[in-house]
C-alpha cells in the first residue's frame, strides 16, 4: 500500500489526516452561532486549524496560538498551501498570550500535550514505556492552559478541551475541578471516546458555556 504522504491528493494539499471522532465532534458544533472570533491554544499539534476554516468556507475569523516556532511555521505553511483566509498563527503560550489577542472569542479551543493514550493501538507496550512521573506536570499544564484560556471566553460564549488519552485525570476528573472554581462556567457536553469502539481512539473531550452576566452585577460599580 502507498503511504498517506506520497499519495496525489495528499501532496497537492486537497486532504490532511485528522482523527475520525474530532470530525464528529466538529461536525456538530453549530458554527452560524459564532459571529466574532474563533481561538485555538495548543501545545499538541492538531489540524482544527485546517479543518475549522475549511468547513466554514472562511467566515470566521481564526486565531492559533502555539508554544513553538517550528510549529507556527508550519501552520502557516498549511495555511498558505490550501488557500485559507482570516487564519492567524502566533507563537507563545496560554499565560501570554493576552499580548496577542486582544478581545473576547465566541469559542476557545484548547488542546493540550496530554499522555497519548490513545498511542496504545500502534504501541502494544506503551505503558512499558510511559513514565508515571511525567504525568503530574501534564496536569499543570493542562490546567493552567485551560483557566488562561477560558479568560477569553465571551460571555455566553463556549470552552472547549480535548485531549487523547483514557486517563480521566486528565479528562473528566480536570474539567470537574474546573468547574468547581470556575462557576461561570456550566458543562454542556463531554465524552470519552474508546479504542475498541467506532472510532477506535482514545479522545476525551469536553464543551463547557460561558455564563452570561446578570444586569445587575454587570452594571455594578
């Protein structure tokens, strides 16, 4: 069989790899409902910033940010090779990026470096391998990305988190927590996704809505 990456449509930048579940997930997000801006934090890297744009034909206005430089070059060749408009790539991290973007988005995405997981399909002996002591920094990045992030959440706008792995420290144990010191945020919708089951990965993810403020205390001095 021909690799992915020598095939035609691949190297002519008419397909990219995505997992299956994300493309479900983002299959179902009512995208009209967003008429500002869009973010995208990351610190694994991911093709929403391909996919997002694509889907709605450009509307909306994207914005990534990305801890490396390497990988914001290669965004912004991804971006320039399939011809995509009002995508703008930035290096820095959840705590600074306040320098980059100025005002409040309609949804923010977060993708954080988790435990992979999900790599247990291609890496029979991965747990061999995994460092347990590596696992609680992953939880303070991610926790720290997600509270950062989330300070750009419109009001009434949503949260959403993602992250490839079974480990439900990292999945729903964290946005539990979340949500018990960020009140202004209700949980709408999360899921695990397994590898046995259609989708045969190990994504968790999670949508969680901005409340809006009350007149009352929006008004108050």
């Amino acid at each position: 069989r021909t690799p992915l990456k020598k095939e035609r449509f691949f190297q002519e930048h008419l397909l990219f790899t995505q997992r299956l579940a994300v493309t479900e997930i983002i299959n179902q997000i009512n995208f009209d409902n967003v008429h500002g801006q869009l973010l995208i934090v990351e610190s694994r890297p991911q093709a929403l910033y391909l996919e997002v744009p694509i889907l709605t034909q450009g509307r909306i206005s994207l914005n990534v940010v990305t801890n490396s430089i390497e990988r914001k070059l290669a965004m912004q060749k991804g971006v320039q090779e399939f011809g995509l408009q009002r995508v703008t790539v930035y290096e820095g991290t959840a705590e600074n990026m306040v320098t980059q973007i100025s005002q409040p988005q309609d949804m923010v995405l977060v993708v954080p470096q988790c435990s992979k997981f999900d790599l247990i399909r291609s890496l029979p002996d991965f747990f061999v391998q995994f460092q347990q002591d590596e696992l609680d920094p992953l939880i303070h990045e991610q926790t720290t990305m997600l509270h950062h992030a989330s300070t750009f959440v419109e009001q009434g706008g949503l949260l959403f988190y993602g992250v490839n792995t079974l480990n439900q420290k990292e999945g729903a144990w964290l946005i539990k927590q979340f949500c018990e010191t960020h009140p202004e945020f209700t949980l709408v919708f999360e899921k695990q996704y397994f590898p046995f089951d259609t989708w045969k990965t190990a994504l968790y993810v999670a949508a969680l809505r901005k409340k809006k403020a009350k007149v009352n205390d929006a008004t108050r001095v």
